[in-house]
C-alpha cells in the first residue's frame, strides 16, 4: 500500500533550488563528506537518509553554514542556491540562515512566551512594521504549523510548557516566521511520539507548497511518506539519489537495496 | 574438558529465605551505615563549630553595642570659656579641650556631693579616671555650635571611661583593679552608688555602628562607621569595574574566542589568577596604582581597583560557568532563524545565564568585602577620627579604612576594650556579608521562577 503512495508522487517542479558540486567536509582530520553533488527542487521534499554517522545531517548543516559554529569543521566545493555561491566571501551567513531556516532534531524552543519564539525572527529581521503587522505574521506562522487552535489562547505562556510534539511545531513556525524559501529539518520526528509524527508529517506535506523541505530521517517509512526526492549517504558519500520511489522499489546501487530491505545501518 | 579444569557445578544452590539476609548483603549493608555514619558525624562536627563560632561571635561582641554614659549638669563657665564676654565664636574657638576639662570634673564631682554620697574621693582630679577622655571634645563641639549656651547649666551625656565602661560590662573586676593604675577601687564603689541615681547608665550605642575609630587611649569611643563608608565606596568601585569587564571578559572568551593555545593559555592563567594569594594582589596595587600611577594612598578608589583585580577570576570563573551551562540547543535555535552571534548570546544566552553570574558577582563582592591583605599594603588602614557626616561627603579619592582593616587594627591594640570592638565590627561585617548572600539566592531565585 505504501508503494503505491510512493508510485503516485510526482516532482511538481524542475527548478533547482540548490545545487552542491564537489562538497568535501572535514572535521578535523575525519573527511566527514566525500566529493557529494546533489541538485535540490523547489517546492519539493528531499529526503536525506543513511545509517548512524553517514554524513547527512553534516551536509545538510552545510546547506545553511551551521557548520560554521563548529571551529574544526572545514567545508570545500561549492554550494549554490539560486546560483548564488553560499560559502562565497561576502556572504553573510546570518541573511543566509534567515533565507534557509532550519528545524532542529531536539525541539529547542526558547525559553520565552509563544508569542516571543515566532515574533524572535520576524524582529530581528525587520519584517514587521507594526505592532499589528507582527501579530499576523505570528498568527499565520502558527497556522500553517498547525498549532494555531491549540495555542492561540495562550499566547503569553512560555513556549517550554508544551508537549514535545507541540514544541516541536512550535519550532517549526518560528522557523516559517521569517519567509524562508528552504527549511531545513534535522530528524524532526525522532523526539516525538507517532501522533505528534504524524502530525509533523502531514505538516511537511503541506509546507511544500510554498517551500523546499530537505530533511534528515532515521526512519525510511517517513522518508517514503513525505518525500518526492531521497537521497542514501553511506559513510559520507551519496551513493544514491532519485526518485523517491525509485529508490525504495528499483534501487540501482546494491548498497541502497541492503540499507533499505535492513542489512546494512 | 576435564572435571579439574571447570569449577563442578555446586551442589544445588541453597534456599535463601528472603526475610534473613545472608552475609554478603549484611556486610554491604553495614558499610552503608558506617558511610552514613561518617557523613553525619562531619556534617555534626561542622553545625558543632558554627554554633561555638556563632555563640563565641554574639557573646564577645554584643558588647560593642551598647556603653556607658555620665549624665552630669555642666555648667559652662563663662570666665573659663569667653573670657572677653562678646560670645564671639573665634575666641570661643581658641578655648581648647583642656579648658572644658575642668567643667565637667567639677559637674561630675558636684552631682556626687550633692547626693550626699560618701566617697574619698573629693578633689576635682579624682573625677578624672571616671570621664572619656573624649567627653571633652565633645561638650566644646556643642559649645561651638551654640554659643548662648555658655553661662548657663546645661544637661549632657557624655561618655564614662573605658575602665568604668568594663566594669559595668564586667571586663573590669575589682580583683584586677588593684593594679591598674586608671582606676582605683575607691572610683569602682562610686559607680556602683552612682548606678541607682541614673547618673551612669548603659545604653544602646549608636555610636559604634555610626561613629569614627578612635585614639588608642579611648577606645570607648571608637566606631566603625567610617570604614564601613571606606568598605561600601570600595565595594561601589570592584562592581562597577569587576562586573562588567569580568562579564565582558568571560563572554568573548566563551563564545567569540578562537580556541587555540593562546586563549587556552589565557584560560589557565585565569584559573591561576583565582589561586593567588591576595596580598600579591596587595602588591600589584601597590606598585601599580599608587608608584606608577600616583594615585593617592589609603583611599577607597585605589582599594576598589585592587580588589577588583582580586574578583575578577572569581568573576569569570563563574560567568563562563554559567554560560557554558546554558544548552547549546538554545545557541542553534537562535542562529537557525538568523540571528547573529551577538544576539544570540545577548538576546538569549545571557538572560538565562544571568541568575549564575550574579550570584558568582555577588560571592565575588562578598569575598572582596571581607578581604583585608591588599588594603594593608596600599594603606586602607588611615586613622580617620572624624565622624561620619564629614567622612561621607568626603568621596573616593580621600583617606579611609575599610572595616575587616578596622576590624585587624582593633584586635591589634591593648586595650581589652578594643577586644571587644573587633568582635563587635565582626558582627556588622558577618550581618553585611549574610545581607549579600541572601541577595544573591533572592535573586537568583527570582530569575529562575521566570520560566
């Protein structure tokens, strides 16, 4: 059943949004990413999935310069979105990150009210002009997390006082706050239970529409359900990346067929 | 695989009842209550120390607060003290202390007589040994103030000698008395008849809390008012400094520095830095400050520097501390929708820091309140004997003392009523140090509650 919701997926747009050629990122002296190309899709769901310690996450921090922050980490080749080489000298890593948002794996909301988290990336942005301008803005991002009904009343509260799953949404909305055109999401689902997946799932689906979503998972039934695109690293190379249903149901590379019928990983 | 070289299987393990414990768990069990044991035993000892401390602290320096008095009627001689009857106030001036003297003697001498109390003692010199050298100093600054006081009698209340301060508080005894050549037992047997008539009275003595250290002979008049001013200017100087460069500091280091062996050297020396002794402190100050600098001695802007330099590692130290503790998820989910480094750490780092670097800030304060060391070598130990309200306009830049340098230079003097006086400035500084620490956990309270 599930193969034939696979099957039924098509890739609504060619327009690539990112395009990565020659990636090589070290960790010191450990070559983390091996030599990976990928061409990303606008308004589609991109799937990163591998065994432990394959390289994904690692490449997709490279997608919005997380890597940064980590002084050992050195990242080679050339990363473009829209064209634009995101590792170029001037650009600035910050307007990158408010234009490729980012959801974490462990939600992390701040410790602050429900309101404050979305409003945060809006502000230091400038997106808002006024007050009331600002509160739309929050309204929208909390309805297209699909936390809106279960929040709206408490505004005010602190966005640490709800469950993991809403937190998780939470993060989800201050990410979609600041008008992103990539959202990346770093194994969003592995905090949460199966009602708040589903939820986040259903989330994904509908974020598509106006984003490119690429995102890291474990599990290779959520990589089926939501994505268009799938992408297999294995120690820090892609080995395969397609369809996804191609991947799951024809894979070419005999790594990809043992990883996903269970042998490797 | 042979019999001898695998242990045979015992025979069929032996039922042990559940409700008799067998050896093994007996003996695990006994050494858990013997650690128990050792814990509340240390735990004891401590509460033990404290308690003497404490009581040791209350026992000897409550004392400190209250002192004698004499309440006489002087009456202010108008042939003694404005000899050209004009009542102007330079020739009242001219009139020394030891031209009061003699007033309050035979004010003193009168009230007894006049009570009809039997004594030896009848001469005017005899009243010496009962009256504060200081009571003097004290009726003539009243006098300068008021000149239309002089010719008339004039109630006063002014301080008894240390020696019958001590016996009222029983530090004197008359056993003792006999050789001691301040007082004689003759003067102890007049105070006693004095007593019921309200002319010697033990009172609360606002004094010591407000009052200015005083000269080795007259220690009942020694406050520590004025180091207390010392101590709180130089506690102003150490947190306007230490606190925003310690924090600064440990900010850049923590979240903007490179890591490399510069700022790993950088890192152990901070951590040396909050080991050394604090007189090297002293002697930094000393060379620093005041040799190269020219920087006046003795005064608490210099003493809040040094100690500043002392808090600082204690300072970062913490802050660092605090600041690594914050989760690096929140640091993530700041820079993830775009934030820079600097907002991210002040917009979201620091506010949940916030309640550890100000109880680190404050144990800092706390332990530079109470330091004494580095104020020896840079000369926070001036003599000042004026009182308070002068002292207080005067600012950071003057001479002062500061209360635990107070403290040392009473518990250095002879005098066993200085004794008492170190005990008692102890008790102020233990109430200041309890203030601070509680501020510290209310606050930190405070901001944690937020969420």
């Amino acid at each position: 059943m599930n193969d034939m919701r696979i099957l039924e997926r098509d890739v609504d747009t060619n327009t690539i949004k990112i395009a990565a050629r020659g990636v090589q990122v070290y960790y010191g002296d450990n070559h983390a990413i091996k030599d990976v190309d990928v061409d990303i899709q606008d308004k589609t769901v991109t799937a990163f999935i591998g065994p432990s310690g394959c390289g994904k996450s690692t490449f997709l921090r490279c997608l919005n310069r997380m890597n940064d922050t980590i002084d050992v980490c050195r990242v080679e080749g050339d990363i473009r979105i829209d064209a634009e080489d995101i590792y170029d000298k001037k650009v600035d890593p910050v307007q990158l990150r408010a234009k490729v948002g980012m959801v974490f794996q462990k939600p992390n909301p701040f410790p602050k009210s429900i309101y404050d988290n979305v409003a945060y990336g809006p502000r230091i942005h400038g997106l808002a002009q006024s007050k009331s301008d600002l509160d739309d803005i929050v309204e929208s991002a909390l309805r297209r997390a699909a936390i809106w009904d279960e929040v709206k009343d408490r505004l005010t509260a602190a966005g640490t006082g709800l469950s993991g799953g809403q937190q998780q949404r939470l993060c989800i909305a201050r990410a979609v706050a600041t008008e992103p055109e990539v959202l990346l999401m770093d194994e969003p689902c592995s905090a949460l239970d199966p009602i708040a997946t589903a939820q986040v799932e259903e989330l994904i689906d509908e974020l598509r529409q106006s984003y490119s979503v690429v995102i890291v998972t474990h599990s290779m039934q959520q990589a089926a359900r939501v994505s268009q695109k799938t992408a297999f690293f294995h120690l820090g190379n892609l080995v395969e990346y397609g369809e996804t249903g191609t991947i799951f149901t024809n894979p070419e590379d005999p790594r990809t067929e043992s990883y996903i019928t269970g042998r490797i990983g | 695989m042979t019999e001898a070289s695998m242990p045979a299987p015992s025979a069929p393990r032996q039922r042990v009842s559940l409700t008799a414990p067998d050896a093994r768990t007996q003996k695990r069990k006994a050494a858990e209550a013997r650690f128990r044991m050792y814990g509340v035993a240390g735990i004891a000892t401590g509460i033990f120390f404290l308690i003497v401390l404490l009581v040791s602290i209350v026992g000897s320096g409550t004392g400190a607060f209250q002192q004698t008095f004499l309440n006489v009627s002087v009456y202010l001689d108008p042939a003694k003290l404005d000899k050209n009857g004009n009542r102007d106030p330079a020739d009242i001036r001219k009139v020394s202390t030891f031209g009061y003297t003699p007033l309050i003697q035979d004010a003193l001498l009168k009230q007894v007589q006049d009570n009809g109390i039997e004594t030896p003692l009848e001469k005017r010199g005899d009243m010496k040994a009962m009256i504060s050298a200081s009571a003097a100093a004290q009726v003539r600054d009243v006098v300068i103030d008021n000149p239309d006081l002089i010719g008339e009698t004039v109630d006063f209340r002014i301080l008894a000698s240390s020696r019958v301060d001590g016996y009222l508080k029983d530090r004197v005894k008359r056993e003792d008395v006999a050789r001691d050549k301040n007082i004689d037992a003759e003067h102890l047997d007049l105070v006693d008849a004095l007593i019921p008539l309200g002319v010697v009275k033990k009172t609360f003595n606002m004094d010591f809390i407000t009052g200015a250290d005083a000269s080795e002979s007259r220690a009942e008049a020694a406050g520590i008012g004025v180091s207390m001013i010392g101590s709180f200017f130089m506690m102003l100087v150490v947190l306007v400094l230490a606190l925003p460069i310690g924090v600064a500091a440990s900010i850049y280091l923590e979240e903007f520095a490179p890591k490399n062996r510069i700022t790993d050297l950088i890192e152990v020396n901070i951590a040396n830095l909050a080991a050394v002794p604090s007189i090297v402190f002293g002697i930094l100050g000393l060379s620093v400050f005041i040799q190269f600098m020219h920087l006046p001695q003795s005064a608490p802007l210099v003493g809040g520097m040094v100690l500043t330099l002392m808090t600082l590692p204690t300072i970062i130290i913490s802050t660092r501390a605090s600041l690594k503790a914050v989760p690096p998820s929140i640091r993530d989910a700041a820079l993830g929708v775009g934030a820079s480094k600097m907002q991210s750490v002040f917009h979201h780092v620091l506010p949940l820091a916030a309640p550890g670097i100000l109880t680190g800030t404050i144990i800092g304060l706390a332990q530079a309140l109470g330091e004494t060391a580095p104020l020896l070598l840079i000369g926070m130990v001036g003599f000042i004997a004026s009182n308070a309200p002068d002292s207080i306009a005067s600012g950071l830049l003057d001479p002062n003392s500061a209360m635990p340098a107070q403290i040392y230079e009473w518990a250095k003097r002879a005098d066993p009523a200085y004794y008492e006086r170190a005990w008692g400035g102890i008790i102020i500084l233990l109430i200041f140090l309890i203030t601070m620490n509680t501020i510290a956990v209310i606050l930190r309270r405070r901001f944690e509650r937020r969420w």
